[in-house]
C-alpha cells in the first residue's frame, strides 16, 4: 500500500476547499495550518500515529500531539473555531465518499496495524536483550 498516495488524496481535498497550493509546506499561514490541522486528525482517527504523520508531513510529533489537543477542544466547543468544524465535517465525508471507492479505509487500517506490530516485534526484543544481560 502507498500511504504517502492515500495521504496525498487527503490533503488534495483539502487544497480545494482552503483554495491553497499545498499545505505540505514549511509556511505557517492560517490557512495552511488548518488544513494540516484537519489533515492529521483525520487520519489519527484511522489509527495513524503521530510519528506515521511526522514521516510524511516533516513535522515533530509533538506537534501531531497538539493538532489532536486542539481538535478535542475544538470539537468540545463548536462554537470557538467553526472554520475548523466546517472544514473538518466537509473533508471527513468527502474522504469517506472517496475512500468507499477506492477501499482506502481498509488500507489505512492495515497499515496502522502493521505499525503496530513493528512497533511491539521493536518492545519484544529490546526486552530480549534485557533479559539476555541478566544471564
């Protein structure tokens, strides 16, 4: 599976609606703040992690950390940033509407869970080799 691919139709939506070149940029306008904003919590809602994103986007993961604080508070509290709301209701369905033809949701599922395996096959053997010192 290309995940950088699935990424791309992501951010595609959004370039459309924010009318923007890209929001894969270095630049912190608003504009394209809160496209990587609703971008990230997208696709943390399909089980990507916040190092899967800082991958692709070159961004920290802290800052993936702080995109999903916000979006709880947003989401708590409609009505202290309905830009974000509106934009992130009007991506999710359009994703959805283009994931069901393309199966995208399925391969992002895999690929979170093929992550995290990685992630526990990386935890078993540094345990391994703790327990191997110990002998």
């Amino acid at each position: 599976m290309n995940l950088e691919h699935e990424i791309k139709k992501l951010n595609a939506i959004i370039e459309e609606y924010l009318v923007l070149d890209s929001i894969n940029t270095k630049s912190k306008t608003k504009e394209e703040v809160l496209g990587r904003m609703v971008a990230a919590n997208i696709l943390m809602d399909y089980h990507l992690t916040p190092a899967m994103l800082s991958n692709y986007y070159k961004k920290d993961r802290t800052t993936f950390n702080h995109y999903r604080k916000r979006h709880n508070e947003y989401m708590a509290f409609p009505k202290s940033y309905p830009e974000y709301i509106d934009l992130y209701k009007h991506v999710q369905v359009e994703y959805i509407k283009r994931a069901r033809n393309v199966n995208v949701l399925s391969k992002l599922q895999r690929a979170e869970v093929l992550d995290s395996i990685n992630r526990n096959i990386d935890e078993l053997i540094q345990r391994r080799q703790e327990l191997l010192q110990t002998l």
